[in-house]
C-alpha cells in the first residue's frame, strides 16, 4: 500500500509538459518490432508496467530487446525463429498484453502457458479465444478457456472473417496479429471505430493491410520489416492534464506531442463540447499517427450529453471527464460505456464512489453515469481500486478540494505514467 495525502492547491496551473509515450503505440510497437526481421528502434516509448510486461514476452521468445531510458533496440529474425518459451508467460495489469498476446501466441507453433494479476484474472478473455479458436488456435483456460490462467499450442491457423461483437480495439487487434500469421486472408469488420494503431503501424512495418469503410482485410505472413518507430504522447494520460487545466480557474497549459490520432481525441471533443477553450499547433504525422502541441485555458463548463460512437474515442478518459462534469454546470450523462465496467476494476463503480466520497453528485447507472456539476468538492478518503486511471483521476481531483484527499494506494499509477507526480508538481504551486 503507498497511501499519499494531498493538499489543496492554491494558484493556476501554468507551463508546458511533455507527456510520455502512447501506451497502445508502445505496445504495438513491440509487438511488431519482434515480428519483424532486423532492426526496429523505438524512441518515446512509454516505460510503465504494461509495456514492459508485453517486452518481457518477446524476450521469453529469445528476442533481443535492449533498453536505454525510453529508447528500445530490437533485434529479430522473426517469428520463425522464436523459441517455446521455459516459463509461464506474465502479463500483470495488462489487458493490452493479454488480448493482443493471445493473437500472436495463435500463430506461433509452440506451447505457451499465461496468467495475470488478480484484476487480469477477472478480465474476459473469450472476447479474444472466440475469434481464435475459429481460427483452429488450441487453447484453455479458466471457465472453458474464458479467463486466464490459459494454455495455448498456437500454430497451423486459418484466416477467417469475423464481425466484431464488441467494441474493442484488443479484440481487433488480436485477430489482425492472428491473421498476419495464419494461412489466407482475414477480415474484420466493426460497427463503430475503435483506435486504430495496430492497423497503422501494420503498415508502417509492411503488412498487407488494408481498410475500407468498416472493414479491415489483412493477407498471411508477409516478411515484416524492421522500421523505426516514434511514439507520441499519450492522450490519455495528457487528458489528466487537460482537465486539470480546464478545472482550475486561470489556468492555461501546453502539452507537447500528444497523439492526436482520430480514434483517440474524443476527450478534446467533449471538453470544448463543454466549454473549454482547447488550441492544437505544431500538428504533425509520422508512422500514419497525427500528433501536436494541445493548450488548453479554463473557462466556465456546462454539462453534455455523451453516448454513441464517440465511447470508443475517450473510453479511458470517463474518469477524468467524470470529474470535469462535476465543474460543468448543469447535468452530464454518459451511456452506452458499459465496457467500463470490464476495466482494470469496474469503473463505474470506482468512479461514482470516490467522486461521491468527495461530495460530487453523481449516480451510477447500468452503462454508465449522472453527474449534476458545480458543486464544490470537500475532500476526503478515496479508494483507487488499485487502478492507475482512478487514482490519477482522485489526484486531479484534490487540485479544487477544499480540503485534503487522501487516496489509498498509489502505486498503480506506475502502469501507465511512472512520472505522474513529477509533472503534477511541476506545474502547480506544490512544485
Ligand atoms: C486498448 C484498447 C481499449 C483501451 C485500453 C487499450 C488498446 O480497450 O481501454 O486501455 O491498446 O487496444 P478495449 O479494446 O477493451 O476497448
């Protein structure tokens, strides 16, 4: 346990902040770095748990992966030449890890055992096996195969074509890396868009991708070239700081190459839907990934209306835009979000405890939450559920407290943002 208790701030938040690497891209950047033969260099890569969990898999293979700071060198001969791993694979915290793994343990021909941490224990994974399985994949596990611990001989799969039942960039993403190393062609086809790294970076290192309208069509095992990557700066740990600045009166913040990727900006949508003055300059693409410098000044907020398919947009980022609506004025109603209920905790429960423990005046429902905002937080003892976008949601939130929040456990946020305590201080009168 790593309780802290924060104090009221007192001043604006002011100044600049480079947030670090993309979780996703640096998940995928791994993956298709060890797929690929040769060199990949990787440079802003975000060094939390999860990333370095997907980085020991590959290195159980037999891959070379050497890191300096939040710089990677891989060095692979490809799949080809991966060996049966000795020892169960573990992917603690991370579902980015799990549900893309299980796609690239499908195609490999050996036998590979993998389990979790408790939160990942709980986690479905028949979203991703599902699919898998149609595939030819053998595999097993908990609940006929639908949580982890799981055993999977992968090897000798079939394209196929598959509507996706959900909405998940994991389950997308676990099927394309399945079909890059099955026999033919696969479809996939979603309804409503989520992120769409894998299939980007899948052409950036050589695949035969391509995406038309809903659907995504990739082609059997093309030799995947080692390509140098840049990862931008994750929105969503930026989104913290955005709202940060959008909830503190007289404040005015820059963040410097944050990914601005479509998929991805629905949290800028929702704050300028509400009133926030949001800026974007120095907009860049590199790897098919759009980036920039975001500043953001706060201004008076007003309660919105958030459903549909902006969800996948700004799924991570309800903590925090749970919290801004409790600065909006009038009411703020999310839906269709019952996916956050299947996070690294249930976050809707997570959510409107803690906010409600503060004194916001917010309610859950079955897919997602009620908030009816400007009341003024007090402050008090808030749980993080062990997860990091809880916690640093309850961090942001003792900057307009009235009192002291005191969050139970801390050290979750080293998944996601091992640094996040030092910017915070760095840009508020605590620094
Ligand atoms: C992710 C996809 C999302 C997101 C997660 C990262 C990814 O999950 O919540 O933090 O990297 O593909 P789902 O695919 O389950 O929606």
């Amino acid at each position: 346990m790593n309780e802290v208790t924060l104090t009221p701030l007192s001043g604006p938040i002011i100044g600049q902040l480079n947030v670090p690497g993309d979780k996703s891209i640096s998940h995928r950047a791994v993956i298709l770095g060890a797929l690929a033969e040769g060199t990949t260099n990787i440079t802003n890569f975000l060094t939390g748990q999860d990333c370095l969990r997907t980085v020991e898999a590959f290195r159980q293979f037999g891959v070379s992966i050497e890191q300096e700071g939040n710089s990677l060198k891989i060095n692979s001969k490809g799949p080809s030449h991966f060996t049966e791993p000795a020892e169960p694979l573990y992917f603690g915290n991370s579902g980015t890890t799990a549900r893309l793994m299980l796609g690239v343990l499908a195609g490999l021909p050996f036998f590979t055992s993998v389990y979790g941490d408790a939160s990942l224990t709980k986690r479905p994974m028949d979203r991703v096996v599902t699919p898998l399985r149609k595939m030819g994949v053998q595999s097993d596990g908990c609940s006929d195969g639908s949580y982890l611990p799981m055993a999977i001989r992968g090897g000798n799969i079939k394209g196929i074509d598959y509507t996706l039942p959900v909405k998940s960039a994991q389950v997308k993403s676990a099927v394309l890396l399945a079909g890059l190393l099955a026999e033919g062609v696969t479809n996939v086809t979603e309804e409503t868009a989520s992120r769409n790294h894998s299939e980007n970076m899948l052409q950036a290192f050589g695949a035969d991708i391509i995406t038309k309208d809903h659907q995504i069509r990739i082609t059997n095992l093309q030799t995947l070239k080692g390509t140098d990557v840049y990862v931008p700066g994750d929105i969503s740990s930026a989104a913290f700081f955005m709202t940060a600045a959008a909830i503190v009166p007289g404040s005015k913040l820059t963040l410097t190459n944050v990914g601005l990727n479509d998929s991805r900006t629905g949290i800028i949508d929702v704050l300028r839907k509400m009133g926030a003055a949001v800026d974007i300059s120095n907009k860049q693409t590199t790897g098919g990934e759009a980036f920039g410098d975001v500043t953001i000044s706060s201004q008076k907020l007003k309660g919105v209306v958030i459903d549909g398919d902006i969800i996948p947009r700004l799924i991570d980022e309800i903590p925090i835009i749970a919290l801004a609506a409790t600065q909006a004025e009038g009411e703020t109603v999310i839906r269709d979000a019952a996916e956050l209920r299947l996070k690294e905790t249930d976050r809707i429960e997570a959510v409107t405890d803690g906010l409600s423990r503060l004194g916001a005046n917010i309610k859950p429902t079955e897919d997602g939450m009620v908030i009816n905002g400007v009341s003024g937080l007090s402050g008090g003892s808030v749980a993080a559920y062990n997860d990091h976008r809880i916690a640093m949601m309850h961090a942001i939130a003792s900057l307009i407290t009235k009192q002291n929040v005191i969050i139970d456990d801390i050290s979750s946020i080293a998944i996601s943002y091992p640094d996040f305590f030092k910017h915070l201080n760095s840009i508020t009168d605590k620094g």
